[in-house]
C-alpha cells in the first residue's frame, strides 16, 4: 500500500528471503523503501521467518496484534535470525507515515487474533478509504459494515465449492467452515451486501487468497462479477490477484 511518501508491505509470507526480494523487485520495490510491514495474523502464508530476517536486514519495523506478540515470538521469531524492531498495536487506529490504520478482528484459525485493515489517507481533497481482509471463514456479526464506502476493496475469495468437494485435502471441512475461507460466491454475496450499503461503488475489487488447489482466477472472477451484476453492480471492475508475483497497481482514486 502506498500513499505519498508512505510504503506500507501488509503480509509476507513467501519462504526465502530470495524470494521476498524478488518480488518487491519485481513490483518495482525495496526493503529500504518499506517503511513497516503489517502482519495480519500467525499463519506461515503470512508471515514467514525470511521476512523477519529482512526487516532485521533494513530495520524495517512489524507491526502485529498485541495479542499475537507472544505466539509470534515461539512459532515465528524463534526461527529468524534476528528481527526488525516489534511494535505491537491493540484495536484501536494509529498511523503508519500519511497512512492511518485501523485493525478490525476477522474470524479464522490462526491462533491468537486475526485482523483485517481499514487504510485511509487524504488525496485529492478527500479522505480515501481502501479495505483488506484475506482471511475470513464468513462475512457474518456485521463484517460488512468495515467495507462500506471503501474506494478499494480486497478480499478473499478462495475456493469454488466444486473444486474443494472434488478435492483429495483432509482439510476441505476447515476450509469450508466458519473458521476457514470464504467461497467465490460468499465473497461476491459479501461484497453485493457491503455496495448495497455503500453511498458509492469502489474503484475496483480485488480479490484475494486464492486457492491454487480449489480455485481459479477466472471461475472466481466470473463468479463474484456474475452476483455483482444481478445486484445492478455490474459496472464495478472486478479483478483476481496473482499468487505467483506482484499485480498490477490498484488505484483508490
């Protein structure tokens, strides 16, 4: 995410160190151009000990849920060399450069709290809102309400119930459960939900977490835009995000 001056890496969860500079190099990025990484919960897809190594390398600081101090200290930072500087925050919002970040708990499995983040700046003469959520197992108890007037939305659509209930995994109960993910057409019923509430529709939706075994970007897409345009939001751009490289630059303007 970026705004201004501000670079702001939300998750890093690829394996190597190689690999995580290979990516931000590819998105036209550095370590030394990051000014916090911000950890959205304990899974090894998110956060991976490579990162914590690099953010010690360029003293970029992490940023995590209070909550999740202690079992990132045992599960992750005991397997980094070093780590860049811990900077716990609660439920409440701080800022990050020209970036205000506000935490909002999502229900998943990873031990300790899941966050999603409402980011807002002023650009343009306004207050610019994007929201990001990657893993959530439903959109109940009021979830929407995060989502409501974002000029950019990010969430998870990760599987296709077709594909998960042909699939060999022992896990297809969990991904499937209210602790887990959220299906293509949760997430396209989630999002007609949060633009029927909404006083304008966002500049696009991007969709996030995909599974490589259970999903893929064009049934995702085709099916999140299917629902949209039943609901009369068929003019909103719909797009998949890559799991294999950086996407495309997304614009809240």
């Amino acid at each position: 995410m970026e705004h201004g001056e501000t670079r702001l890496l939300v998750d890093a969860g690829i394996p190597s160190r190689k690999g995580l500079n290979r990516a931000l190099a590819e998105a036209g990025r550095s370590w030394d151009e990051i000014d916090a990484l911000l950890v959205s919960h304990l899974h090894g897809d998110h956060i991976h000990p490579a990162a914590v190594d690099c953010c010690a390398r360029h003293e970029v600081p992490i940023l995590l849920h209070e909550k999740n101090l202690r079992p990132f200290t045992r599960k992750v930072l005991s397997r980094a060399a070093a780590s860049g500087p811990l900077r716990p925050f609660d439920g409440t919002e701080f800022h990050v450069g020209g970036i205000l970040v506000r935490p909002f708990p999502v229900p998943h499995d990873a031990e300790g709290v899941t966050c999603g983040f409402v980011l807002t700046a002023r650009a343009g003469g306004r207050m610019v809102r994007v929201t990001l959520a990657t893993d959530l197992g439903t959109g109940g108890n009021g979830l929407f309400e995060e989502f409501v007037d974002s000029d950019l939305i990010l969430i998870e659509s990760n599987y296709d119930p077709e594909m998960l209930s042909a699939s060999i995994r022992r896990d297809r109960a969990r991904v499937d459960s209210d602790l887990g993910h959220l299906s293509n057409e949760q997430a396209g019923t989630f999002l007609a939900r949060v633009l029927l509430e909404s006083r304008r529709p966002p500049r696009a939706v991007v969709l996030c977490h995909l599974s490589s075994d259970h999903n893929t970007p064009a049934r995702a897409v085709e099916t999140v835009r299917g629902i949209l345009t039943r609901y009369g939001f068929g003019e909103v751009p719909v797009h998949a995000a890559r799991r294999d490289g950086p996407s495309p630059r997304f614009s809240a303007l």
